[in-house]
C-alpha cells in the first residue's frame, strides 16, 4: 500500500510532536450506532465532530497517528 506521509511528516508526528503508532499509509476505524448503545449522546458527539447526521449507519475514519498522552 502506498504511504500517504512523506519521510518528513512522519518524523515530525513521532518526534516533536510525539504521536504514536503513525501509519504512513494509513489505517481505518470503524464506528457504529451499536457500538455506543450505553450512551447515544457520545454517538450524537462523534457524528457533530464529523459532520454526519446521528442516523448514519456508520463512521469509518481514516487516521495516520495516534496520542493517548
């Protein structure tokens, strides 16, 4: 698969800026309605924050880096 960040971007995700897990090409997360049946109102929060409508089927965001800081 093709990366998507170049050499540079990389090392400025994991070195001044201290990301984890960077995936030059990419990688998927998908999200459902049921996954958030405990608590509807963080689905309504995740789909204000992508701008979909609360009843999308789903979200499948597409990320390069991870911080858990």
């Amino acid at each position: 698969m093709k990366n998507f960040l170049n050499d540079d971007q990389i090392k400025t995700l994991t070195r001044i800026n201290n990301w984890e897990n960077v995936k030059p090409a990419g990688s998927y997360l998908n999200l459902y309605p049921e996954d958030f049946v405990a608590d509807i109102e963080a689905w309504n929060q995740v789909c204000d924050q992508l701008q979909i409508t609360y009843d999308s089927k789903s979200a499948t965001i597409l990320y390069f880096a991870v911080n858990n800081h």
